[in-house]
C-alpha cells in the first residue's frame, strides 16, 4: 500500500509539472515519404497491361512505378477488401484480403507503388492488382486478393492524405452503356459523379436486411445502372430518397454485372434540390453565383445575342450583338430575361465547330432561335471575361431548343435525342437504341422490343421534337422501318399538337407504308421506306409526330425498328415572287411554234417555249433559272415573221404598276432583235418602251427595268416588231424571262 501511494504521489507531481511547463516538448511528426517517383500514369499502366479476357494474370518485369490518391473508403461497409486509387488520368482498383484498410490508407492519401515483380489481372473481368490465382474449375490462372502483408510491403505511403486530391468525374449514364476495351480502361475503377438521376426503388432502404441488393438510378433518357448496397453497411437500413439525386460512387465492372457503382456512404447520395438537371436546370443567375464553385449541370436561359466580330474580352453591352441574325456562329448569350441587354447578367455558351449544337443553335443562320429557351449542359467557368458554360461537345444529347424545326434528320446513332420525347404510358417499357452489323456495315436505329407478356396494355411513344410545318419549305416527313416475324402487334403514326398523347387535342392518324411481317425463325424484315408523307395541310402552325407502339396485355410482342427520320428535307418547291409571270406553267419546252396559255393567264402567241438548261433546242443555258432559285426559267420566243407576229399578254392585273423588270435574248443568230412593251388600261396604253439591241449578242441575257405610275387595272403586252420585216418564221426571234413587277 504504501508503495501504491508512493507511485500515485510520483504521478500526480509529474502531471502537475507537465501542466505548468510552458516548455513542454511535442513529439516531431513524421511525414511519410515515398522513395520512388511514378514514371508511368494509371491510364498508360493499364492499357499496356489490358487484356480481352475475362480472366488473367500477368507479372510486371519492366521498372514501372505508379502513383494515386486513394479515392474510396471501407469504413462504413460497402466497400470490402478493396482499396480505389487514382491519379486524374484513370482508376485502379487493388484487391487485398484485409478488411478496416481505411484506418492507414484514409481518403486522400497519396500511394506511390513500384510494380517490378507484382501483378495485375482481371479477376471476373475486373482489373486490379492482385496475386496469381488458380481457378481450378476453369483451368484459367486470374488475380485474386492478396494479403495485407504484401500489400504493405508494396505500397508507400508519401505524405499525409489530402482530400483536395481526390479525383471525381462527373459523367453521363450515357456514356458508360458499352463495354468495348476503351469504354472499360477509361471508366472501370474511378470515382464518378452521375448528376440528375432517380432512385427506381425511392422509398425503399438501400439493401434488404438478409442480403445484399442491387438499386437502380435512372437519367432523364430513362439510362440506368444499378447501385451495389451491402446488407453489412453501416446505413443498410436508411431510406433511399425520392425526387432527383446526385450520386458518387466508385463505378465498379464485372463480366457477370457490367458498370455498377459502389457507394463509399450514405452521404454519397446527395439530393438534388438547386437544379442543374435537363428537368430543372438552373438558371444563368445560378449559374453567375456559382461560378467560383465549379458547378457543372445544365442551364436554362433565353438566347439574347451572341459574342460581336473581334472580341476577345466581354467589357461593355456592346460587345454583345442584341439581335438576329448575328455576324458570326460561334456563340450565344443567355439571360433569364428574353429582353435582356445587360452583358452582367448573361452568359456565353461557345458552340464547339463542326457540332450540331453549332447547326442548330447559331443565331446567324438561326433567326428564329432569337429570345427562344435554350438549355445547354457542361461546366460554368469564366469565359471572355464573364461567365461562361464550356466543355459542351455539342451533341444532341447536350443541349435542348425551346424552338420548332423547319427541318431535321436523325439516325439515333447518339441514342434516342434530347429533344425527343420517350414516353411509356402503360406497360412501364419504353423505345431505346440498337446497334448490329449487316453486310459489313454498321447500323443503328431506335427500337421498341417488349419480350415476354406484360399484366397491363403497352402504349408506348417515340415523339419527334417540335416541327415548324407553317415555315417549312419542304413539308415532307419520312422514316424506314424494319420488323420481326415475332407477334401481330403493329406501330402507328400520328400527327399531334403536343408531345404528351394524353392530352393533344389534335390526334391525326398517318398512313406510312410499313414492311409486311416476315416469314422465318426470329428473322427481320427488310428495310421499307414510309414514302413521302405530306405534312402540307396542316401548315397552320407546328405539331409533332409520334411512332406509337400499342398493344393489349398478354400475348407475344412484335419488335419494331424505325431509322433515318426526316422532316423538310425533301424536294422543296420553288417559291415565286407574288407579281411574277408564270411562264413556267405553259407547258412541256419545245420548238414547234403554238400558242401556250400559263395556269395564271398569261398568253403566248405565235411562240416557242425554250427554257434554262443546256443542251440543243429548246434547252438554252443562257437563260439560266428562275431568279434566285434552282429551278430552270421558261422563256417564251416570240417569232419575228410579219405574216404571224410573236406576242405575250398578260392576264388583269391589279393594284397598279411602279416597276417592270425582266430579262430577254435570242438564242439564234441574227443582226438585231426590237420589240414594244405596252401597259394598257380599259385597252388604250398608258406606257410604253421600246427596246432595240443592235447588232444583239447572240445567247446574252439582257436586263430590262423600268419605272411609271399606273394605278388600278391593267395588263402587259409584249410584241415583237419585226426589224427585218421577213415573213419567214425564224427570222427576228428573241425570249423573254423573268416578268416581275412592283405595285
């Protein structure tokens, strides 16, 4: 006992010495450091080491070192008996036969790890680092966990960790749908972030209590992946929330479950309440606060300009053109206000070269784009001096126009686009893309396959962006289609003023041609054109056009295929001036002398029709097309022999007269061409030329213009006035083209 108090006065001397001494001496840290440096990258290690099997091993025998930040953690756990590195350039996965590893190797810890003489293999397609294993079963050699001691002995640890190091890509479900070598070595093991998505199973708890469970997210596209949750992690039982979500998570790949994510905790979910989704995108005043945060997402706003010709740095509002068309087609600025012209309160989405967004976005060939909605995805940083959303490819999957199509095409070889609308309205399955190989060639188109029976009807929808059939040149619509022999269930077309069926008041059924269900085990039929379908009816204003799958509950479901939509890309028509001669509707061109009446009323006496084309009579090149279009001009000649004078008289005309514009030549040889043109009201002229060419230019397109002051009624006539005063048909003969006049 007295020894006992001897020991406790001693301790409670030196504790109170130690709390009165200012002097008290700190153990020094010792900070980690690696002896190696990496001399090759993740991404490079892995590619060399890559092979297109499921399973393997191979020894490293090259001084190859490699370096990462641990990016995931078993603490609460999900994870087991794996460790993620990464060093921005790709993932790594490393197996060890340890469980707790988060406790020496925590987030953010930089490991530095010299491969001569180690391993990497795939174990059920999945690579890692590992030690050799026999799968006996298989007579194949694989890699496999190894021990904790090896994986010390391996690793160096260098530094202390540093979350700020830790390297998340954010990525679309969309781009991880193959797995094709380059898809796999540049995802498989790296710490993803997949914005906008749902929970299938919301409500639900992330793993059943007796075993492990898998729990889809879905995109907006209706893309998934399903999330892997341990019935051992900590936050099993927590709810999964309903409404959108961010997930992160360590986006994992075998052979038997394909690209799966991991989830380090529960804390990896994160509910998307500020927006940055294609469904709830944020708005350019979010997106101005938050450019110091690196917010990546979509952004919703009006296109108000775009960046003025030999600007570099955005100052002043008149660095912004406020207009359509704009000078140049690299850019546009949005604003939550469609009237907006403070430069502050916009920003610049550029539009990558070559890309669609480019096409169909620029407010220099796209006028109508001007004070539309546009949402665009990427990342908001500075640009030019403001805020800007960058790194958008610019495919149809990246950005969404609030603005109705004069025309399109699609192949869906991008997937189904953001622009359409992918709609199941019963029966929970709705239209994705499929790609195969025939004859050599690659093809891919959008598809509806509902294998199997289902407990309730099938109404599903594939519906086309909006279509701006009132300013369409071309109103035609068309597709082809392929089908299985499987089933009677057959697709329809409809027509329809809103991209929802449930509640489009207008509801027009079409009549493509489809292809006949072929004969044959599970063969396809060939690919049939729908033929043209002529939209022109309805071109009071814009609609939509949905491919419909219908089919009752039960029984055994045709697959329908459909490819290369397109709208306002076929033959346009020639649009005329409204006070244009109608030469072109006379007739077949020939050069037998008749008299030729146009669909408007315009006669032509004692003359030939010759028109714009090269080759022998009646195709003259020189007289060339309808003004600015591609269309070829009809000309009537008008004969020169006194004993049947050539003429053309117009039909009444009305609203009064202020210009005459044409063009005229002869195409045949002779020394000079005269001829009057009279203005005639109630028969008597009120004006008249005269134009003589002398010697003419033998095939030489002239022009006339002339100006006067003629209200109400009147008509034209042209007459030729015979300068040779020959009573031969062929002497004197000259064209006339063109005809157009002002009121």
């Amino acid at each position: 006992m007295k020894r006992f108090n001897y020991y406790l006065s001693l301790m409670l001397l030196l504790v109170f010495t130690a709390a009165c001494s200012d002097e008290f001496d700190q153990p020094p840290m010792v900070v980690p450091q690696a002896s190696r440096t990496a001399n090759i990258t993740i991404a490079e290690f892995k590619a060399k080491h890559w092979q297109d099997v499921k399973n393997y091993i191979d020894t490293i025998k090259e001084d190859e070192v490699i370096h990462g930040w641990v990016t995931s953690s078993d603490e609460e756990g999900n994870i087991y008996k794996q460790i993620y590195i990464s060093d921005g350039t790709g993932g790594l996965t490393i197996s060890v036969d340890q469980s707790s590893m988060y406790t020496k190797f925590r987030l953010g810890q930089e490991v530095v790890i010299p491969m001569k003489g180690y391993y990497i293999g795939k174990f059920n397609g999945l690579l890692c680092l590992g030690v050799p294993y026999l799968w006996e079963e298989q007579n194949v050699w694989e890699s496999n966990r190894m021990s904790m001691e090896q994986w010390e002995a391996m690793a160096e640890l260098n530094g202390f960790p540093d979350v700020s190091k830790v390297d998340t890509t954010v990525i679309e479900l969309s781009e991880i749908k193959g797995s094709d070598s380059e898809t796999l070595l540049k995802y498989m093991s790296r710490l993803v972030r997949i914005n906008g998505v749902t929970f299938a199973d919301a409500g639900s708890p992330f793993s059943e209590p007796d075993a492990s469970t898998d729990r889809a997210i879905v995109d907006e596209s209706n893309n998934s992946i399903m999330v892997y949750n341990s019935s051992y992690a900590t936050f099993r039982a927590d709810t999964l929330p309903k409404g959108t979500v961010d997930v992160v998570g360590e986006l994992c790949y075998t052979s038997s479950k394909g690209f799966h994510l991991l989830l380090r905790s529960a804390s990896d979910v994160i509910l998307n309440t500020a927006g940055g989704t294609k469904s709830n995108p944020f708005t350019v005043a979010d997106a101005i606060a938050g450019v110091t945060s690196g917010m990546r997402g979509w952004v919703g706003g009006y296109a108000v300009g775009a960046v003025a010709p030999e600007v570099t740095s955005v100052t002043s509002n008149s660095d912004i053109e406020w207009k359509a068309p704009t000078t140049l087609d690299n850019t546009i600025v949005l604003a939550d206000d469609p009237d907006c012209k403070d430069y502050t309160k916009c920003i610049i989405v550029p539009l990558a070269q070559g890309s669609q967004f480019r096409v169909d976005a620029n407010l220099k060939s796209n006028p109508n784009v001007y004070k539309s909605f546009v949402k665009a995805k990427g990342a908001i940083t500075s640009y030019m001096g403001i805020v800007g959303l960058t790194d958008n490819i610019g495919s149809t999957d990246t950005y969404v126009l609030d603005v109705a199509l004069t025309k399109f095409e699609e192949g869906f070889d991008g997937g189904i686009p953001s622009g359409w609308t992918n709609l199941a309205v019963s029966g929970g399955k709705t239209w994705s893309t499929y790609s195969y190989t025939s004859a050599g060639q690659p093809i891919t188109c959008a598809q509806f396959r509902a294998t199997g029976s289902s407990s309730q009807p099938i109404d599903s929808w594939l519906i086309t962006p909006k279509l701006d059939i009132k300013n369409a040149k071309s109103k035609v619509f068309n597709f082809t289609s392929e089908v299985n022999n499987v089933g009677n269930n057959t697709i329809e077309l409809y027509l329809l003023d809103s991209n929802d069926p449930r509640t489009a008041t207008v509801k027009v059924k079409l009549n493509p041609t489809l292809p006949a269900k072929p004969t044959g085990s599970s063969t396809y039929s060939a690919w049939v054109s729908s033929g043209d379908i002529d939209l022109s009816q309805w071109s009071d204003g814009e609609y939509f056009i949905g491919f419909n799958f219908n089919a009752p509950a039960g029984g055994n479901y045709t697959t329908w295929c459909i490819d290369n939509v397109t709208f306002g890309m076929g033959e346009v028509p020639v649009e005329f001036p409204e006070n244009f001669a109608d030469f072109h509707t006379m007739g077949t061109p020939t050069s037998t002398i008749g008299n030729f009446t146009s669909e408007n009323g315009w006669v032509a006496k004692n003359c030939t029709l010759l028109i714009g084309k090269s080759g022998s009579n009646p195709n003259f090149a020189f007289i060339g097309n309808i003004l600015d279009t591609n269309e070829p001009a009809v000309a009537p000649t008008m004969n020169g022999g006194t004993n049947m004078v050539g003429t053309i008289v117009s039909p009444k005309l009305k609203g009064g007269l202020s210009k005459l514009s044409f063009n005229y030549g002869a195409a045949f040889s002779g020394n000079v061409i005269s001829f009057r043109v009279d203005v005639k009201q109630n028969g008597n002229v009120v004006k008249s030329w005269t134009i003589t060419e002398n010697p003419m230019t033998q095939k030489h397109a002239y022009s006339f213009e002339g100006t006067c002051s003629v209200s109400g009624e009147f008509t034209i006539e042209f007459t030729n006035l015979s300068p040779s005063n020959a009573t031969g048909d062929k002497k004197d003969r000259f064209s006339v083209w063109n005809v157009t006049w002002e009121n």
